[in-house]
C-alpha cells in the first residue's frame, strides 16, 4: 500500500489549558505505536498571544519528533513563532484572509464547512484540506451518516484532502467498514475523532 493511502489518526486536542500536560499524553499516544499523522491544537479563546505561542511549542517537538504535523486552530498568526506546520481555519472566510500568510510555507485547511459549496470554494481558494462535521460552536454537529456521505462524496471528485469529524472510534470504525475501497487514508483520536480522506 502506498504511504499516502496507509491509514493513519488525525488526533484532535481538548481545548488545551494544561501544556505540559497535553504533551505528556500525546506522547504517550506515540510511545504506544499509534501511527499519528497530525495533531489540531485547540486554545482557549482569550489565550494572549505569547501564552498561545508557548502552548503550541510545548506540543510540536513531541508531534513532530515522530513525523506529525503540528495545526492551530483559528490562530494563524502565531504559527510561525510557535513552529507548528500550519493552522486550521474555521471557515472559507477566515481561510481567505490566512491563506496568503501562510502559503506556500505552512498548512492551511478548513473547517466549520456547512455545504457543499462551501467546501468547493475553500479548495478553489486553496486549501490544504478541508474537514466535514465538526460541532458547531453550540456543540451540534451533523448527523454521523451525513459526514460520512460527504467524505465518501468529496474522496470521489476532489484531489484536496479531506477530514471528517466523528465522535466516537466505535464511529470510525464503522465508517472504515463501510467506506473500504474508498479514498479513505486516514482516522483519529484524542477526545474527538477525525477520519480524512
């Protein structure tokens, strides 16, 4: 099987109030032999600037010591500084404003993608990926089947990468079953579950 089509977690952070913490546990995720391919930071909202960069530097020695991508989400403008690989967006406005400090250097996708459209657009804009069926910022999210309907959809048209979002490895597990033959390369873990296409 080629190296692009192995199956490997797309592991998602709680929202990170702890560093050291965090590291300590995803290092632990490493040392048991999961095959890791990106870790999405998530901070709090009102993180100063210099609190959010020390955070993140505390995550990417461990992640990419063993070949993980490092993405914040929402903070594009400290990625840099933090040495993470890129940011994760949350929404194709929000992509269009970043992508120009980010590329070509760093990692741009996106999420908070409600549509279709949405997700053509965000690829158009260029997009490293997009991610389908994250919670809102209410906690809703869309109907499992729904995300794995538009992964399935999206593997079949488009060369973007994609991400979707599940809630459970019983979940990823299933979507796995059914979507085998498919695009499918990539599921996650780490409070949250990701599958990327």
């Amino acid at each position: 099987m080629p190296d692009s089509d192995r199956q490997r977690l797309y592991i998602v952070t709680p929202v990170m109030r702890d560093p050291a913490a965090a590291a300590a546990r995803l290092d632990a995720a490493f040392a048991s032999g999961v095959d890791i391919a990106a870790v999405l930071v998530r901070l709090p909202e009102k993180l100063a600037e210099r609190d959010a960069v020390n955070a993140v530097k505390a995550i990417v020695p461990v992640a990419q010591t063993h070949g993980a991508a490092v993405l914040v989400e929402g903070r594009p403008e400290i990625v840099g500084r933090s040495g993470a690989d890129g940011a994760h967006l949350v929404g194709v406005v929000a992509l269009r404003q970043a992508i120009g400090g980010l590329r070509p250097a760093h990692i741009a996708g996106v999420g908070a993608l409600r549509t279709r459209h949405d997700a053509m657009e965000s690829a158009e804009a260029g997009a490293d990926y997009v991610m389908f069926g994250e919670p809102g910022p209410d906690g809703g999210a869309p109907p499992f089947d729904v995300t794995v309907e538009r992964v399935g959809w999206w593997a079949e048209v488009f060369e973007t990468p994609c991400v979707g979002y599940a809630a459970s490895l019983e979940e990823v597990g299933d979507a796995v079953g059914r979507m085998e033959g498919s695009s499918l390369r990539a599921w996650g873990t780490h409070g949250t579950v990701r599958l990327a296409c």
